[in-house]
C-alpha cells in the first residue's frame, strides 16, 4: 500500500509508481495535489481500480459512516444522513455538519487535544 498524501509533482509521482510497479501494490493513493490540472492525465492513466465491484470494495471500507457505531454519534444530525445508498445533503451553509463535541471528545487518541 502506498499513501504519499498529496506530497509529490506529477515527475516525482511517476518515478515513484515506476519504482513500486514490480511489488504490485493493492492501491498508489494521493500522491498529487487534488486540485485539477490537465498534466495529471499522464499519471491517472496508469491507475485501475479493478472494475465495479473493486471500485464498490473501496467505497465500502473507505466509508466510516452509517454503519451504526460511534462514529456515526460524531456527526451531530438532525436526521439520518444516508438515504437509500446516498448521502442526502443538509440545506445548512458550509460543511454542512457539525461535530458532537462530547462523543468526539470520549474517543481521543493519547496526546490529543480537543
């Protein structure tokens, strides 16, 4: 696995998808800033997330939300927030959501601070 939270230029980028390339790693994530730029076509053409059902896969263990345990108390809503699959988007400005103070709170990591 290869995360490079978007810390590389699109020539830094490739020459380190070429280096990790022979190791097949399961997924080469952020590695370019996610604002758009039509160099970054050359690098997205060597991505392949599998098809639908790898494509889905990822979806589904890159969602924290909606499964029913305490991350879903972290989001302070009104109303559920997925409906029928899909996130149903709040009429509130910004973000939209606000944060459950207490529950985010009960869960810190040692050495962090609210």
């Amino acid at each position: 696995m290869v995360h490079c939270h978007w810390a590389h230029d699109v020539r830094t980028a490739m020459q380190l998808v070429e280096a990790v390339a022979p190791i097949k790693p399961f997924w080469f994530e952020d590695p370019l800033q996610p604002a758009w730029s039509p160099r970054l076509q050359r690098l997205y053409r060597v991505r392949n997330s599998g098809g639908f059902l790898e494509t889905k896969r990822i979806a589904d263990s890159e969602t924290v939300t909606g499964k029913g345990d305490w991350m879903d108390q972290v989001l302070a809503l009104d109303r559920p927030y997925i409906k029928g699959g899909m996130i149903e988007l709040s009429s509130k400005p910004g973000l939209r959501v606000d944060l459950n103070a207490d529950v985010r709170k009960a869960h810190l990591t040692t050495g962090d601070s609210w």
